[in-house]
C-alpha cells in the first residue's frame, strides 16, 4: 500500500464521508436508492453523486482516485459502476497508520 496515494485520495470531506456512507448504506442513503443493494456490488455512483449533491463526472473522479488508492472495489454492471468499500485494505491502511505513524 502507498500511504501517500492512499492518503490523497482521502485529501477532501466528501471523499471521508463516501467511506462513511458505504460502511454502512442503509445507515446513510434513502431505502429506495438501495432497492437494488446488493453487498457484492456496492452503490451505485447515481446515488452516491446524489447523496454527496455533487455532479456525477465529479464524484466518479472521486471514485475512481479512491478505487485507485485500493480504498474502494469498482464493479460494472450494464451501464451502471457501483462502488463498495475494501474492507482489507481499510485495515491495512489503519495498521500501517498505527504502526508506523
């Protein structure tokens, strides 16, 4: 893990709070933007754009510099990306933080 990356891809709020929605999606998104939820997939961007009141070019950057930095998981599914968190990683990251910070 590059902690540099890692760290930049977190370097705004509405990226920290990403990660906070996708721990837990029911706790954070309206019941009907999670009809479709499935774990194995995540969110899809549509609703996380709309949550975060950001355009969705925008939050896809976001997303994809936070898949980069191996924080999130991407999956494609039709015309549809949906994100989820990678839970290993995350506690990589909180590991090598403690660790070494």
């Amino acid at each position: 893990m590059k902690l540099l990356e890692v760290i930049k891809s977190l370097s705004n709020q509405t990226r920290l709070d990403i990660l906070t929605w996708l721990k837990d999606p029911f706790a954070y998104f309206a019941a009907e933007e999670l009809d479709d939820y499935k774990p194995s997939l995540g969110v899809c961007v549509s609703d996380i754009a709309k949550k975060a009141k950001m355009s969705i070019p925008t939050v896809s950057v976001y997303l994809k510099n936070m898949a980069a930095a191996d924080l999130l998981v991407a999956t494609r599914k039709d015309q549809w990306t949906y994100y989820k968190r990678n839970e290993a990683a995350i506690q990589q990251l909180a590991s090598l933080i403690k660790d070494s910070l």
